[in-house]
C-alpha cells in the first residue's frame, strides 16, 4: 500500500520526541500491509470525520487517513483523541 503524508500531519509528527515519532512510524510500515489493520485497530470514524478512518499508533495516539484507492492512503492528522475534534 502507497502513504501519502498530509503536510499537517507532517507538521503534527514533528512536534513528538524522536522516540514516539520512530514508534509512529514503525505503525505506519504495520499499517502498509492490510493484515495488520486489525492489530492497529483500524476503524472508520463518526461525526465531523465521518468520511475518514483512524488507526492506533499506542495507547494514546491516533492517526486519521482517507483512502485515495484501494492501494494509497493519505495520512492527515496525528496525535492524541483531541485529532478526532
């Protein structure tokens, strides 16, 4: 699966220490390969984001992405449960 990074995202990312911003990254190789979506807990949202998913980087951050096709994905938004607001 292609990613694509929203330059929000790429602004939100950016604002993490190195340590979290490498375990956001290693979700995002998981999340590459459909198989582990059920591990990330891959999920659509409701409400505002109703035309958006979300995946879990841990415990506490979320990644909001849109399908492009069935092979990419745009990354959003990234950050606590605030994101989904």
């Amino acid at each position: 699966m292609e990613v694509y990074f929203k330059p929000t995202f790429v602004r939100q990312f950016k604002l993490f220490e190195e340590e979290l911003q490498e375990e956001i990254l290693e979700k995002v190789e998981l999340f590459k390969n459909s198989k582990n979506h059920k591990q990330l807990k891959v999920h659509k949202l409701k409400g505002r984001l109703s035309n958006h998913y979300g995946f879990s980087a841990n415990y506490q951050i979320r990644i909001v992405f849109n399908y492009i096709s069935k092979e990419e994905v745009v990354l959003l938004a990234v950050g606590s449960h605030e994101v989904y607001k």
